[in-house]
C-alpha cells in the first residue's frame, strides 16, 4: 500500500517539475489567474503529448 502511494505522489512531483521547466510558468510572468491557468493547461497537454509519443 505505501509503495503505491509513493509510486503516485512521485508521479505527481515530477510533472510538478516538467511544469516548471516552463520559464513562463516559473516565473509567473501572467499576472491574471486565468491566462495563467490557460497556460498551465497548454503545458500540461504538451507534456502529456510528449509522454505519448515516447511510449513504445
């Protein structure tokens, strides 16, 4: 039972990480919640995209 939930909670942390790797979202640089959030969701399908394509 705990590996599993450490096997979910490190999943969540390294998308956390990826998301970060964008400077945009790092840095905050949208000062209004929503284009943020739409920006988030942007990087969020590209890294989900890029985790498709590298699967066999």
């Amino acid at each position: 039972m705990e590996k599993a939930i450490y096997r979910e909670r490190n999943h969540v942390e390294r998308f956390f990480n990826k998301l970060k790797q964008f400077r945009r979202i790092a840095t905050r640089y949208d000062k209004l919640g929503a284009t943020f959030f739409a920006f988030v969701q942007l990087a969020s399908v590209r890294i989900w995209l890029r985790s498709i394509e590298s699967t066999p």
